[in-house]
C-alpha cells in the first residue's frame, strides 16, 4: 500500500494537468489565430506588447505537456523506473516550458491594458498549470526521497536474471573477443 502513495496522487494530477493543458491549447491556439489575422480589437481579445510571446510560448507548453501526459499515463501504468526516465524528462521539459509562459503571463498581467476575457483565462491556466505540474513533477520523482513512494532511482528488482549460484541461473561465460 505505502508503494502506490505518490501514484494515487500523481495519477488525478495527470488528469487534471491533461485537461488543463488542453483547454491552454485550444484558448491560445484562438487567441494567436485572432492576433495573426489582426483583429486585436475583438471584445474577447485585447492585449498588449507581451502577447505575442505569451500566446507562442503558452502553446508550446500545451503541446510539451500534453505529449509528457501520455508518457506519464503509461509510466502510472507500468510503473518502473524504466518508464520513470521517459515520464519525469519529458514531465521536467513541459514544467520549464509551462514556467517561461506563466512568466509571460505575469508580465502581460503587470504592463496592463485591457485585456478580453479568453485572454485573462488563458492567463490564469498558465498560472494553476505551473504549480500543479511542479507538483506532479514532484510526485513523479518522489521514489529519489524514499522507494516506499514509488520506482527509485536505486532499484534493481528486475534485470538480466537470478544471480549466479542459484537453481536456474546459467553458468557466465567470460567474453575474450574471440
């Protein structure tokens, strides 16, 4: 039981970060769409001189974490630390890119102006998805603090067979290049 604590924390945060990431793509993808066809004027829309940046790298992130979402589902699945490596690297990536955008959000929030409403969504989406994805980043490594919380990083409970001297292990055979 104590093996699956930082899984059944990290399995609802993978849910909720995945639906997050989506609806960021899905209101920065409309945003970037108005703001290239020029029509910054749109009630919903607004902006200032950061939204370009914030808009480009809020859909970086969209795309960054809902990939490492389908490689976190299958790391939850199969648990191991090998699928742990893929899992946290790509996890890690999304989060750095997650924390540039929600700087630029910030910024976009403290230089003003008037901003429509899908906007100010959009900003505080990034907003919530930095935190939680550090959390769940963090859920992810929590097996480096202890493995009772999940695959560590020290584990060898499987590998290349039973230790020689035991009933079923073959005798090694020295490698002499030849």
């Amino acid at each position: 039981m104590a093996r699956t604590v930082a899984r059944s924390v990290a399995a609802p945060l993978l849910f909720l970060n995945l639906v997050m990431y989506f609806i960021v793509l899905g209101f920065a993808s409309w945003c970037l769409n108005r703001y290239i066809n020029g029509q910054t004027n749109h009630p919903s829309f607004g902006g200032n001189g950061a939204t370009l940046f914030f808009l480009v790298f809020a859909i970086l992130a969209a795309v960054l974490g809902i990939i490492s979402k389908l490689m976190g589902g299958n790391h939850l699945r199969v648990w191991r630390n090998d699928s742990l490596a893929a899992a946290g690297s790509s996890a890690i990536v999304a989060w750095a890119v997650t924390a540039l955008a929600f700087g630029l959000a910030c910024k976009e929030i403290n230089i003003g102006g008037w901003r429509g409403w899908r906007l100010r969504v959009l900003e505080g989406f990034v907003i919530v998805l930095g935190f939680t994805q550090l959390l769940y980043v963090l859920m992810l490594h929590a097996g480096w603090f202890s493995s009772r919380y999940g695959p560590g990083y020290r584990e060898t409970e499987y590998g290349a067979g039973a230790p020689a001297g035991e009933k079923g292990a073959a005798a090694a055979v020295p490698a002499t290049g030849v």
